[in-house]
C-alpha cells in the first residue's frame, strides 16, 4: 500500500486532531503517502481531498475539534453516494481509508469495506458508547469538561441551598453521566442502563436534608429524557429549590485531556498499522490499556454496557 487517506465523519470528539496527526505520520514515517478527505463522507463523494505532509498536521495536537472538518453526509446512505465516493478514491489512486468517527461512521465504513475498499474505523466521540474499547476518543476530555462544570455548580448550589439537575450528553449511553456522577459525588445518577425511580432520587433527596447537606446534584444522561422533566417532578413532589442545568455542546469542545491525546496518538499509528499488514474491515480500539483490533462487524453486532460496580459504587458513596 502506497497511498492512504484519512477522514473524521459524525460528530467531532477533542483528540481527533491528535488521531488525524498520528496516522498521517506514521503513515508518512513508512514511506506511505496520506491524503485528507474533508468534510466526512460528503468530501468523498465531491472528491475533496488533498495530500498531507508531516507539517500540515503540526501544531493541532493540543487542539479540539477536527482540521478535516466532520460531517453527517445522508447522499453517502446511497448506493449511489458510495459509488461516487469509490470512484474518487480510484481516481486519486487510494488503497485504504481510515475513518475517525462513531458507531454511524463506522457503518460507512464497513460499507466501503463491502464494496471492495479497504477500511479500518478509529473510535472516536465522546460518548464512550462504541463496544470492544474501553474507551473511545474525546471522552475523558468531555468527562473532565463536565466534572469542571459541576464543580463550578456545586459552589452556588452550596451557598443557596438548591438542587440542581444537571443534563449531560451522551446519545443512548450513560457513560458521561455515569463517570462525572462519581466524579463529583453526585446524589443520584440517572442513566439509561440501569432503572431508577423518581422516587428513589426524591427519597436519597429527603435523606440528604435531613442530615444536614446544603445542596444536591443530579445528573441526568440525555438518553434517559430531558432535566427539565425531571426537575419538574421533583419541584412538584419536594417543594425544594429545583435548578435545572443543560450544558449542552460545551462538552463536544476544548483542548483534549493527556489521556485523550495519547490514545489518538496509539489508535491513529494502529489503524495505518493494520493497513500495511493489508487488513480491513476492523476497528482498533483499547482493552486493559493494550492496544488491540476486531472485527468492525462484531463490534457493530456488540452492545456497549456500562460497567455497572461504578453505577452501585457511586450510589453506595452518596449516601
Ligand atoms: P457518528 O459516527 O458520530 O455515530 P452518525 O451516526 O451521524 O455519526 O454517522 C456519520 C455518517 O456516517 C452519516 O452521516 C452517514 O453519512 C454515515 N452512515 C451512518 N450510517 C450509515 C449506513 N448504515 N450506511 C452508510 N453510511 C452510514
């Protein structure tokens, strides 16, 4: 293999430009040339794409964000679509492609990989909900970004005696809210993974008071229904000084965490890794800190679980 491209699609994750950089210069370190794909799919099927060389990814590692921009591209859900986007990988004579994205992405790509094109995915979002990785690319960053958040909350939930419910992103997965719950010592943690009555919150709610705590936090994952539906529950029942707190798209941005830059840097060299060994169709992902690969198939076939000894740990602390 001579020529790779690279390509970030789906919602963008801080450390992709940590990935981006990784694989282009790994790539590049082989004798490999790397070319960028912009824009996700929707840049492959326009065939917008140019070469990179070891400068254009200098000075991005500690950026947020994606320097190939990212897209969601409903033409590459076609037939169609993919054709075109064959026809101009062929055209500019590229042998492998590496997708930086979520689970959507990866589903592109193993479509890629069905109609001949060699494909390897790098997990990258922030909500930690790809299996056969223990984590995925922008989650830590997106976790510390929420545990500063609430850390920031806490102080005026203190000195006003309220309860705030927080809502986290996190699509169907309970991750963020999970980690940032124990992270902050949260009271309760709503997540989609594990039932958890309105009464129960209300119930560690009254217990709290009555031994003499000034504030609570509630964080509610996103997957599970709005804070503010929550917040309107447990006004209604408690009569207590509910706030309801959303932080929305803040957590998608900002510089990436050591944590995150590192396992780009380790995914990013892995994927261009597989390529040259001549595989396709896999993902790499890590497992008890080793990097390792699957089958994107299996991965896709899989359901990410939380582990659940966080969720009881943090229940058991918050008492
Ligand atoms: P993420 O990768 O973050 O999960 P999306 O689910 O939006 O984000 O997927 C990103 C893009 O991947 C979509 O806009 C689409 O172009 C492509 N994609 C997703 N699912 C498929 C599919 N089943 N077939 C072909 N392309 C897909």
């Amino acid at each position: 293999m001579k020529r790779i491209a690279v390509l970030t699609s789906g919602g963008d994750a801080p450390g992709m430009n940590a990935a981006i950089r990784s694989s282009v210069r790994r790539a590049i370190y082989n004798g490999v040339q790397v070319f960028g794909v912009y824009n996700g799919y929707n840049g492959l099927i326009s065939g917008n794409i140019e070469e990179l060389t070891v400068g254009s990814v200098g000075d991005i590692i500690h950026h947020g964000g994606t320097m190939l921009f990212t897209a969601r591209s409903d033409e590459f859900r076609t037939e169609e679509g993919r054709a075109k986007a064959v026809e101009q990988l062929k055209k500019h004579d590229i042998e492998g492609l590496i997708v930086i994205g979520g689970d959507g992405s990866f589903r592109g790509a193993q479509k890629l990989t069905q109609l001949g094109f060699p494909t390897i995915g790098v997990p990258g979002t922030i909500d930690n909900d790809i299996p056969c990785t223990d984590y995925t690319i922008g989650f830590d960053t997106a976790l510390n970004t929420v545990v500063d958040c609430i850390d920031k909350i806490r102080d005026t939930a203190t000195s006003h005696e309220r309860t705030y419910i927080i809502e986290v992103m996190g699509r169907d997965a309970g991750d963020i809210a999970l980690f940032a719950g124990l992270a902050v010592g949260a009271e309760s943690i709503i997540i989609p993974e594990a039932t958890t009555g309105v009464e129960n919150v209300i119930e560690r709610l009254y217990a709290g008071r009555k031994r003499g705590k000034k504030h609570s936090i509630i964080i509610v994952a996103e997957g599970v229904g709005t804070a503010h539906q929550y917040a309107e529950i447990i006004k209604k029942q408690t009569n207590f000084d509910t706030r309801v707190t959303v932080l929305g798209h803040i957590q998608r941005g900002g510089s990436p965490s050591a944590f995150d830059r590192i396992l780009a840097s380790r995914l990013g060299a892995a994927a261009v890794d597989l390529l040259l060994e001549g595989k396709q169709d896999r993902m790499v992902g890590m497992k008890n800190n080793q990097i390792i690969d699957v089958d994107i198939d299996e991965a896709l076939a899989d359901k990410h679980e939380i582990d659940m000894s966080i969720f009881h740990l943090a229940r058991t602390l918050s008492i």
